[in-house]
C-alpha cells in the first residue's frame, strides 16, 4: 500500500489545479450537508442563560476574528474574558489566521484557541487540504464584511467542525456581525448565543443589517454597547426578537498614566482609517500648531490611511511637530508622557480609547459622535465634547485647552470619577449577572 508521502506526491505532480478540481467539490459538498443539517437543528435556541442546577461554572467561549491585533474590540474581550475565567471555563477563540504569538497581555487563567494555526511542513492530507482549501473562497462568510478575504473554504470547515464540537450548555460570544451569522447557523441547539455588537447599528449598511435582523432571531441575547444602540435593536427586532441588554465596554486593568498636565503634548490612537478621522484631527492641530509652538500630536496606529496620513503632515507644515507611530500595547505609559487626549472620531461604537484615557487623569477632548462619548463625557466637566465633524470647532477645544494648564487640571481631575461606572469590578458584575439569568433579562 502506498505511503501518504507517495500519494501526495502523486498528487502534487498532477498539479494544482488538478487537486483542486477533486478537493473542492468534495468539501464543498460535506460543507453544504453540515450546514444543512446545523441549521435544521439549531432551531428555536433557548433563551435560558441559567446553569444547570448544582453548578456555577460554565463553558464559554469568545469568538472574534484574530486574538493577536491590539483593536478595540480584542482588547475589550480580552477583558471581559479575563474577568469570567477565574470562575468558568473560559476561551478566546480566533476564526481566521493572525500573528503567532498575542500583541497584548493575556489574563491569567485566560486559555487562547486559533482555528486556523500555523500548516505543518510535513506530508500530511491536513497539511494538502490546507493548501488547498485555503485558496478557495469561503462559502459560508457574510459578503459585506470587510475580512471575507482573509476568510477561505479551509476557514468554513474549521469553523463548522468547531461549532460541532460544542457540548450542550456552551454559551458562544460572537463579536462581530459576521460571527454572529455563522454562530445563528452553525451553533448546535443546546448552544447559548450571546450576540455582542461594537458597532453601532447605523453604521451597518442595508445586507449586513437584515443578515443580522435574521441571524439574531437565533440568538439568545444581544448585547449593545450603549442605551442609544439598545433601543435602535429593539426598534429593529420589535417584540418577537431575542432580548437586548446594554452592556458597555469595561475599562482594561492596565496599568494607566497618570497623565502630566504640564506636559505640551496631544496623543491619539486608532486604526489609520476614515472612520477614526485622523485627517480631521490634522488639520485642527494645524490651524492652532503656530500659536503652540511646543505642542506636539503623538498618532498611535496602523492601517490603510498612513501613507496619506503622512502626506498630509507635509502639506500642512507639521514636519516634526506630529508622529505617526505604530500600535502599542503600552499606550498606557505614552500616556503619561502627555496632557491631552484626541477622539476625532467621525463614529464610534463605545471607544474603549476614550475611557482609558480618561482613567489616566488626562484631559480629553473629542468629537461628540454617534456612539459613545456623550455617555462618557459631561462636557465642559470631565472633559470637552464638539460637534462631530467641525474641525473648526475641534481646532478652537484644541485651542483653548492648549492655552489653560489650569483647565487641563480640572478636566483631568475630574476625568477617573466619570469612567469609574465602566469600571472592570462593574462592567463585569453586569456579565455575571447576564451568565446567571434564569430567562430572558
């Protein structure tokens, strides 16, 4: 009988395309039954959160895109996760391919699993349906969201045998719309699907919001990040849809500032893309930087916008008076190398950013945008909110706060008091208190 080493050899002498012409159908065939028959089962899912008698513990499991990036939305799950896993049994699950080793802290007790791991060198029929299945297009994953194309037939199948493997009484928290999707069609029915949404609702275009509409009236609970995008599902969902509670984002335990209000230095942080409107923010600190001359602007971030990013610092004139640096999973310490914080934001879901900054004693100043800051900021108190958008208005809080060391201080006071309701003991008592539902909440 041949060995595998021969047969894939054989295989591979035959040619690529040739393998795919075989392992494709093939896989897409048992995809198609598995998801047929998930979705035959799945159906109605209990809205019943309470554990089985006698026991606290519980299985649960995040589900996001990749556990290695430095976002918003891993660094709130990590938290989240964290403060669960001394208690429960306790997984961050990543569905597509990212960095081997995790860019942020990792809580203790915390256990991290990647659905798509490193492909080993050695003969293997994985390591040929890996290859393979990993340059076919998904079948499974929602087309309007923007990580489809890191997503592969190899990522449906990983992701369907994953979702199989759950016992009865699992509780998957799906993180992105997406995961949702897949978690409404895939979980088995003794699987509890919590839905957690970071981005506002409006901020989903037509596709994505019917397939989620869809999707979450198999889910078990929805969880939004504000009041405002809570009563904005109910609308949606109306009376016959899963409960929808607001849960925000808590505040990491990390070690945080304190910020120097002496300090003639702005920071900010985000991905370098137009929603974090960064190239609004430019142009503010530049109607103001020639009043300032010691003040300089700190940019944490990576993404799609450095390039024109960097452009524009030279056609604004702000050569060496801004640094675009890449992410850090230490933005607490830069922190306190400065006095104010930037959210130019032109939307936001809960900007985790924000309240850290504010729990490091740092003034803020930040776009009021639709959602989150005016949940978070009192303005003129804990911090200074502008209309979203006006970088006139951006440019004159700028101003303003640049010019008054004693308005800084105030505001900076005042800041650690205000985020204090987001606090991980409070954030995490309300998932506690979701877990242990008897019912819906």
């Amino acid at each position: 009988m041949p060995s595998m080493t021969n047969i894939l050899a054989s295989l591979r002498a035959r040619g690529s395309g040739a393998v795919r012409a075989v392992v494709v159908p093939i896989a897409g065939a048992w995809l198609d039954r598995e998801v047929a028959g998930a979705e035959a089962r799945a159906r109605p899912r209990t809205r019943n959160l309470a554990p089985r008698p006698g026991t606290s513990r519980r299985r649960i499991r995040f589900l996001v895109m990749s556990a290695s990036g430095v976002g918003g939305v891993v660094r709130a799950t990590l938290t989240t996760a964290g403060h669960l896993a001394p208690n429960h049994d306790v997984e961050v699950v990543s569905a597509l391919r990212g960095a081997l080793e995790p860019r942020m802290a990792i809580p203790d007790g915390l256990r991290l699993r990647r659905l798509v791991g490193r492909t080993s060198d050695r003969p293997s029929l994985r390591h040929l349906l890996a290859l393979v299945l990993s340059r076919a297009p998904s079948r499974l994953w929602l087309a309007e969201d923007g990580n489809r194309k890191r997503a592969s037939l190899w990522t449906d199948l990983l992701l369907t045998r994953w979702f199989r493997s759950l016992s009865t009484g699992t509780i998957v928290v799906s993180t992105r719309p997406a995961l949702t999707v897949l978690a409404s069609r895939l979980a088995p029915a003794g699987v509890v699907v919590i839905a957690q949404e970071h981005q506002r609702l409006a901020r989903h275009d037509q596709v994505t919001r019917g397939a989620l509409a869809a999707a979450i009236e198999n889910v078990s609970v929805l969880v939004a990040l504000t009041e405002t995008d809570r009563a904005a599902w109910e609308g949606l969902l109306g009376t016959g849809g899963p409960p929808v509670i607001a849960i925000p984002n808590a505040v990491p335990d990390l070690p945080l500032g304190p910020g120097d209000p002496v300090a003639h230095k702005l920071i900010a942080a985000g991905r370098l893309e137009p929603q974090k409107g960064f190239d609004l923010l430019l142009e503010a600190f530049a109607a103001v930087a020639p009043k300032h001359p010691d003040w300089t602007l700190d940019i944490f971030g990576r993404g799609t916008q450095r390039e024109l990013l960097e452009q524009s610092l030279v056609d604004l004139g702000l050569g060496g008076r801004v640094r675009i640096n890449v992410p850090t999973d230490r933005l607490g310490e830069r922190m306190r190398d400065a006095s104010v914080f930037v959210l130019s934001s032109r939307y936001e879901g809960f900007p985790i950013v924000l309240l850290e900054a504010m729990a490091a004693g740092l003034a803020v100043v930040s776009f009021d945008c639709q959602t989150g800051p005016n949940e978070i900021v009192t303005d003129g108190t804990s911090g200074v909110l502008v209309p979203p958008e006006d970088v006139s208005a951006l440019a004159a809080a700028l101003d303003r706060v640049m010019d008054d060391e004693s308005l800084r201080r105030r505001l900076a006071a005042a800041a650690p008091a205000a985020v204090r309701p987001y606090s991980l003991e409070n954030i995490g008592r309300r998932w506690d208190e979701l877990l242990a539902a008897d019912g819906a909440p």
